[in-house]
C-alpha cells in the first residue's frame, strides 16, 4: 500500500516519515522548486518563513510540552530542529536553511519515500494526506472546494512574516545583548527607545502606507500573527504591552528599564542575520525601511528581506474531520498542517505526526492510539474536530484547551508544570504502543 502525500512542509514532512519508518511506501508529492508560493524562497522542504523560532522550549508552556512529547516520540522535525539550534533563550530556534536542508536530505534518502517533484491540481487515488499548507495553489484549492462542498468548508485568514536585518548594521551603541529577566543566555538584542522616540515611532508606523491586499480587514488577522501596525492602531501604548514590552529589560547603561524596547532574535547559526521579534507587517517596502530605521539601534539598518503578507486557507474542521485528521465522508483522505486550523509550526508537525501513525496503524490493521485530551498532541486533534465550537478558528497549543487540574496548584507556572508532568505520565504509556510498529520493530 502507497500513502500519497500533498506538500512538504512540516506537516507532510513529519507524516512522510512517520509512516516511511513504519514500513508504508509514501509518494510525498512536493511542487518545489518549479513552483512556488509567495511565501518560499529555497527548494528545499520544510522551509520556516514566517520565523526562525519554534517558541518556548520551557515545560511550563504549553508548546514547550508540545516539543517534549514530540522528541519521546521520535519526531523527524523535532530532531532536524535540536540539531541545528542556535541560542535563543528559553525558546527553541533554529538556523533555518541549516534546518530545512537537513529535513530535506532526510526525506530523499529514505527508501521508503519518492519525492515528486510536481503540483497536484486534483487528489489522486488511493490514501492519500492533503498537508498543501495555508497557501495551497489556487487550482488545487478549488479542486478541494468542489470536494467539500459548500461556502463554509474553506475559510481564509491573514498572516504575517517579519522583517530580516543583518547582524553588522544593528547599532549596538544604542544596543544590548540579554534576555527577559537574564533568564538563559544573553541572546538577543535589545534595541531601547525613550517617550519621546516611541511617540514619533508609533505615530509614523499607524500612518504608513500598507501594501495592498485584497480584501484585508483587521477582523480577519489572526490574533497570533498580527501586523505590528494593525496592533499600534489599536492604541498608543499597545505596543508596550506587546512586542515592545520593557518589562524585564534593563538597560546596562542606564540601570533602568526603558520605555520600549525592540527585541531582535537571531535568525541563522552564524548570528549574522536577526529578525524583528513581533513586527509582521504589510507595510509597503519603502515604509518599512522609513518607519522602522526610527527605531534608533537601527538607523542604518540593511533590510534583508522585508515583511510581506499572505493569504492563509483553512478549514471548517470541526465540521469535516474526525480526531485523526480524517475527512468523515472519505476516510481515504486526511489532512495535516494549518489547513485543519492547528497554528503554529510545532502544531502543524504535531498533526502531521498524528497523521502518520495512524494512517499506518490503520493500514496494518491495527487500532487507533487515541491520545488523551491531557497531552498536547491530543487536545490539538480533539479541538480541531470538535462539532460543538462556534466559529472555528486557527489555534495555537494552549492549556486551556487541555482538562484542568483535579486539585488546586499555586501559581500559574506551577500548575503548568504539574499540567506538563501529568501528560508526559500519560504519553509514558502510550510510547511503546506508538513506537512499536516502526521499521525494524514490527
């Protein structure tokens, strides 16, 4: 039995090898490097372009738990991801060339995959994983819409890439290297502005020109991505209380904490290249160097790359898929990625995993590991496919989407942590039975 796999981002990459290492043939059909999305720039898979990070790697987040489930159970991106991390604080981040060339090479040379290097406009025959991402093509969109049926089943939302600066044209008079409460290692750089800079900042940035985007409306920003514009319009001290925030950062040269800060993360192994931490934007070009060369650390700064705004598609999940991933009228056919409305790159890989081991159980004959709502793996399948949520929309990992506690825990990071102990106790008992199955073990 061959499983065909639509697109090679981290979702169907995770799912590629899930079910390669469990002895299932899979067609893993990839429309790079002869097409690509707006979004892409290399050819190979598994390409990060929103960030370089894959948040928190601390077990009192809800991602960060996430993460540690996925490396227990032998997730290919989690292990592409801890081998070409680079220093990042308390989060987990990655070179991201460094990354994706080694998914990519770990994909072509396993026996049980074949790459396909073309796009598919219409679902083939046979098993088949639909992980084509939030900027499937046109063509293969309509194709799914017809599939469907009916107006509700696709949906569509915004998102955002930040801007890329190069490491040698931060200021770093005006600059420091440290972390949000010295927590870690000084990996970051923080970029100071004082009232009176802020001011000018902000109000510059809510009246720059925006690209134009068909149908943008700040309605439809995903909480999670939002363009820094669209957030300062929301009010002068917004940005404060968000990307800008101060609280923790205290300037070396002055001993106190400024009134905003602007963090910048490094973006590449080297540190040669940094990003702008929060600032997705669809600011046109020119206003984006204008506006964001106010920011004083980095009046000379050599812009990389430039933010830009997408698209994003997803689905109506709760009506169309089950807690694996399956399409309910046509088991035959799942989806993985954030096109089941699970955000985030971790999410989509969680998916993908899911999608993997139990296509293949399914295969074998086997039944379903039906992970808990307790673990992280399992409240993102269980939310996505939860008929009883109104107005479905994209999200995260977060606890509150997991069962509460059965007794009370002081203090926010304490009872994450007891959150996080209880579902790696449950996952302990699920991993033989979830690793069992693949090559060389069945």
């Amino acid at each position: 039995m061959e499983v065909s796999i639509i697109g090679a981002g981290l979702a169907g990459s995770e799912c590629a090898w899930q079910l390669a290492q469990r002895g299932v043939s899979v067609a893993l059909y990839e429309m790079k490097p002869k097409k690509k999305t707006p979004a892409h720039t290399t050819e190979y898979f598994a390409e990060l372009c929103c960030s370089n990070s894959l948040r928190s790697d601390q077990l009192e987040n809800a991602v960060g738990l996430l993460k540690e489930e996925l490396r227990r159970l032998d997730s290919l991106i989690l292990s592409c991801a801890d081998a070409t991390r680079v220093e990042a604080g308390g989060a987990l981040a990655v070179d991201r060339h460094g990354f994706a060339a080694l998914v990519t090479e770990r994909l072509h040379s396993h026996p049980l995959i074949t790459v396909l290097s073309q796009e598919v406009t219409e679902l083939p025959e046979g098993e088949v994983v639909v992980a084509s991402g939030p900027l499937t093509s046109d063509a293969l969109a309509e194709h799914l819409q017809t599939l469907l049926g009916g107006e509700d089943t696709a949906l569509h939302f915004y998102d955002a890439a930040a801007p890329l600066v190069s490491a040698e044209s931060i200021d770093m008079e005006r600059a420091w290297m440290g972390s949000r409460y010295d927590r870690g290692t000084a990996d970051y750089v923080n970029c100071p502005m004082n009232e009176e800079e802020y001011t000018a900042f902000w109000q510059a940035l809510t009246t720059a020109q925006e690209a134009e985007v068909h149908g943008f409306e700040d309605k439809k920003v995903f909480e999670g991505c939002m363009p820094v514009e669209v957030m300062a319009r929301r009010g002068r001290e917004t940005l404060c209380y968000g990307p800008l925030k101060p609280r923790g950062l205290t300037d070396p040269r002055t001993g106190k904490e400024p009134y905003a800060v602007v963090q910048l993360r490094r973006d590449n192994q080297e540190g040669s290249v940094y990003n702008l931490v929060g600032f997705q934007t669809h600011l046109r070009f020119p206003e984006q160097r204008r506006v964001f060369s106010m920011i004083p650390a980095l009046h000379d700064a050599e812009f990389l790359r430039y933010g830009v705004m997408h698209r994003n598609t997803f689905l109506n999940s709760p009506r169309l898929l089950d807690r694996y991933y399956r399409l309910k009228a046509s088991p035959r056919i799942s989806f993985a990625g954030q096109m089941t409305g699970v955000e985030g790159y971790v999410e989509s890989a969680a998916s993908g995993f899911l999608v993997g081991v139990e296509t293949a159980r399914r295969l074998r004959g086997l039944p379903p590991v039906d992970f808990p709502q307790e673990t992280a793996v399992g409240a993102l399948a269980l939310y996505i496919s939860n008929p009883s949520v109104v107005a479905f929309q994209p999200m995260n990992i977060n606890f509150g989407i997991m069962p509460p506690l059965d007794r009370r825990v002081r203090g926010k990071r304490n009872k994450n942590a007891e959150l996080s102990k209880r579902s790696l106790a449950l996952l302990e008992g699920l991993r033989e039975t979830v690793l069992q199955q693949r090559e060389g073990q069945a």
